[in-house]
C-alpha cells in the first residue's frame, strides 16, 4: 500500500507543476510513480523480500534488479515471450522519462521557445496548452497503471473492485490516442 500512496502523492504534486506550467519538473515527477509500480509488483511477486522496502538495515533493490526478478517471476507465469513485452514495456517507460530526470535535449527543449530569428528561455511558470497536453499523456499512463494495481490489490484483498475502473481506462486510451498524431513520437511539442 505503502508504493501506491507514494506514487499517488507524487503524481498529485506532478500535476500541481503542470497547472503551474513546470512542464519539465512535472515530468520528471513522473519517473517515481513508475519505479512504485515496479516495487509494487516486485513486492507482489516476491513477498518475502517486503522487509528490504522497510528495515533500516536492509538495501532496498535498485530498479534494474527488481525489473530482472519480476522478468524471471514473469517467466513462470506467462512464457518468456510476455514476460519479455511486460518487462521490455516498464523499462521502455522509465527510459522515455530518464531524458526529463537527467541533462537531456527534450529537457532542454521544454526551456526553450524559437522566436523568428532567436531562442527565447523560458524563466519561470509558461502556459503552453501542448506541453499541459504532453505532461498530462505521461501522466494518465501512470494513473492508469495505479489504478489498476489499486484495483488489483483491492481483489487481493477481498473487496470489491474499482467501480467502472475499466470503462475509465477506456476512455483514458482513447483520448491518449486521440493526442498522439500518426507516427508522433514521445518527444515534446
């Protein structure tokens, strides 16, 4: 529970960045949520390891070794083929964010505006409807994603599910598609 309140409470503050129009720090808020939901899913798959997320005297896994134990936990449930898509899907994920956690140009882009002949910067909060739009794309992946741990957990625990969770994923996928013009890729405006 304790990954998905932290991953919630992020992605609140994430969003308060964009509204603000910090397009590049909401975006870098963004990462933590997904690396919650591999150690959600990396707690889930190996309960016995819950005690190195909380003991002081323990090491928390870094991302890379709790995304090679969910691939070979995958590996026994599904096949090596979709063991290979989920995991190949979540680092694909962390990677498109990576470039707005660390010096990258599609940081550097979200602070630079081409004026005619110039480069203007942007100091400070600058509403853009299309960076809002870009941000608010990587987030409901996120929010998604969340939903249905929650929604999983939920099960697990014996209540019932999220009401209409899947007519809601429904209608996120839509509108994301509905965002990202044929061959388009995750690189902002």
């Amino acid at each position: 529970m304790a990954f998905i309140v932290h991953a919630w409470n992020t992605l609140y503050r994430a969003h308060e960045e964009a509204l603000r129009g910090y397009y590049s720090q909401a975006l870098n808020l963004l990462r933590m949520p997904v690396e919650d939901f591999v150690a959600y899913w990396y707690v889930r798959s190996y309960p016995d390891k819950r005690p190195l997320f909380y003991r002081r005297s323990k090491h928390t896994p870094r991302v890379r070794a709790m995304l090679g134990g969910l691939r070979a936990k995958f590996r026994e449930q599904m096949g090596e083929e979709e063991a290979e898509k989920q995991v190949e899907f979540v680092e694909q994920w962390i990677n498109e964010l990576a470039q707005f956690s660390h010096i990258d140009r599609a940081g550097v882009w979200l602070v630079l505006t081409p004026v005619e002949n110039r480069l203007d910067y942007r100091l400070g909060p600058i509403p853009d409807a299309d960076l809002f739009r870009f941000c608010t794309a990587h987030a409901l992946r996120s929010i998604g994603a969340h939903m249905e741990a929650l929604d999983n957990l939920r099960r697990l625990l014996g209540y019932e599910p999220l009401e209409d969770f899947a007519e809601w994923a429904d209608r996120i996928e839509q509108w994301q598609r509905a965002q990202k013009p044929a061959g388009r890729d995750a690189s902002p405006p």
